[in-house]
C-alpha cells in the first residue's frame, strides 16, 4: 500500500502518487485503444497499458499494479456493454465499497479475523490515523477542525518522527477537517463525473474505462493521499474532460455539409449549435444558399429597412 510515513528513499505518500499517476496513465492508454477503428493499433495502445502496470511493480506498488491491471481488464469487457448506466452505477458501488471499508476500518466495526486481515497491508500505523480522523470528525461533524489542522490535532502524528500530518484517506481526512459538509462536496464531485461520462457522446467503451480508471484512483485515494498531490488531480481532470468531450478530435461523422455531427450517449444526433450551418428557405419554398444563424438575421434587418411605411 502507498506508504503513510517516510522511508530511506521514498517520502511519506509519494508511492502512492506514484502509484495514481501511472493507473491515469493506464486508462489514457485503454481509452486510446477504445477509441482507436485499427486492430494494430489497439493491441499496441493495451500493451502499452501492460508496460504501465509492470512499472508499477518495479515502483515496488502491488496496490498500483492491481489497480492498472484492473483497468486493463475492464477495457475489452467495456467494449462488450451495451448500458453505460448499468456500468458506472457498478462503478459508484465499487467506490461506495471501498469508502465504507476503510470507514469500518477506522472505527473497528468488522469482524476480529478481517480486522487483522486487513491491518496487515494497510499498517497499523495507517488505521490509528483512521481512528486520530474520526474521533476528530465527532468532535466537530459539521464543518470540521479546518482544513490543513489534522497534524496539529492528531496525536499519532505528533508521535510519529517522519509523516506528513495526514491521515491517508480522502473521505476520512474531508471529515475530519471539513465535516458532513467536505464530505458531501467531495461525493458530489465523483458522481458529477460520473453523470458527465454517462452524458458523454464519446462511446461506451471509451466512457466505462475512463471511469474505471477514475474508481480505481478513487479507491486508491480511499486508503491514501494520492489527491494531495496536483499531479494527480490534474490528470484525473484531463482524463474526464477527454473522455467526455462534446466533439473530440477526429471522433465524429461527416454530414453532407463537410461538418462532423455529434453524436449523443446512445448514439442519436446532438442538435446543432450556433455557429453550424443550415439551410435557409426561400420565398418560394425552394432551399437556399448555407447561411449561418447571424447572417440570416441580418438580411431580415435589410429586408425590414428596405420596406416603406
């Protein structure tokens, strides 16, 4: 798991940015493959994706390389589906799952025999941090301690030589310096990109991988620090917006016009926006020249002047 304290070589929570970097990496190579028309091409974009996850293992991150590898995976399986909604509905629980455990986690509601299941690969250090935040968090359940205040107010920090004052998990760290409220916003946030991916007019494969990898940084965030770090936030932003974009680059069909027309979720035509072109019908009936929206109505304002009183 990405480290919660600093080793002889690598700083407190810099494993697991690592780590959330090269899953982005992954999905952009998985995304590039769904949307890619040649067979060549796509094979050579997911071996590219396999080369991402083995440098997660030579990062020594076993949490990386799942979680690449677990993107891989969905990739050719998204192709398949036909219901992007029944896929990122699966996604949101994965993420829901992973959120609640560490929860569980922290406040020792499982069973003895998992507790200690897991208390092995996330360290024990890491669960007291877990338990500092939520007895932080019902302290102060609405608006929190503050943000940026956990190192002052945790006392496994304070004993701890080399950490870096945060308590590796995003829902719990928003809890405990922001409250219900840090909570909700950051919830709302992952569901916003969901429901943008769902909205997407990009294909369904190309929309369930980019969320797959979005859930697998989510997941990975649950247990550590990875959004502390601009990096990641920026390329979990990059990844979204491509694979969400209204009328990617060269990803749109060729109407009668010489104009790409975009495509909706389910494949339909999106309505034509203002600067398109359409056709103006004449006095007769007949079509006329392409005239766009602006230049139509000026020639109403000459009409108009040119008629007498």
């Amino acid at each position: 798991m990405p480290g919660a304290t600093a080793t002889v070589d690598t700083a407190p929570g810099h494993a697991g940015a690592a780590a959330a970097l090269l899953v982005l990496a992954a999905g952009a190579a998985c995304c590039a493959a769904a949307a890619s028309r040649q067979a060549p091409l796509r094979c050579s974009l997911r071996l590219l994706a396999l080369g991402t996850a083995c440098a997660a293992l030579a990062l020594r991150s076993v949490a990386g390389f799942a979680a690449a590898l677990g993107v891989l995976l969905c990739s050719p399986a998204a192709a398949r589906m036909r219901q992007r909604l029944l896929g990122l509905a699966g996604l949101a629980l994965a993420t829901g799952l992973a959120v609640a455990t560490s929860w569980a986690v922290a406040a020792d509601a499982l069973p003895q025999g998992l507790m200690v299941s897991l208390e092995g690969p996330l360290t024990a250090h890491r669960v007291l941090l877990w338990q500092d935040a939520l007895e932080l968090t019902g302290e102060h359940p609405v608006l929190g301690i503050g943000p940026g205040r956990f190192a002052e107010l945790s006392p496994t920090v304070e004993q701890t030589v080399h950490s870096d004052g945060k308590p590796h998990s995003a829902p719990l760290q928003q809890a405990a310096e922001q409250g219900v409220v840090g909570v909700g916003l950051l919830g709302s946030a992952f569901g916003w990109l969901l429901y943008v991916l769902w909205r997407s007019p990009r294909t369904t494969a190309v929309v369930l991988t980019a969320g797959a990898a979005l859930t697998a940084l989510a997941v990975l965030a649950s247990v550590g620090n990875a959004l502390s770090f601009p990096p990641v936030t920026a390329g979990s932003g990059l990844l979204a917006g491509l694979a969400s974009a209204r009328r990617p680059i060269g990803d749109g069909t060729t109407g009668a016009d010489g104009t790409d027309e975009a495509r909706g979720p389910d494949g339909a035509d999106q309505a034509r926006g203002p600067d398109d072109v359409h056709q103006v019908r004449g006095p007769e009936g007949t079509d006329g020249a392409a005239v766009r929206p602006g230049e139509a109505a000026r020639r109403t304002r000459r009409t108009d002047r040119s008629t007498p009183l």
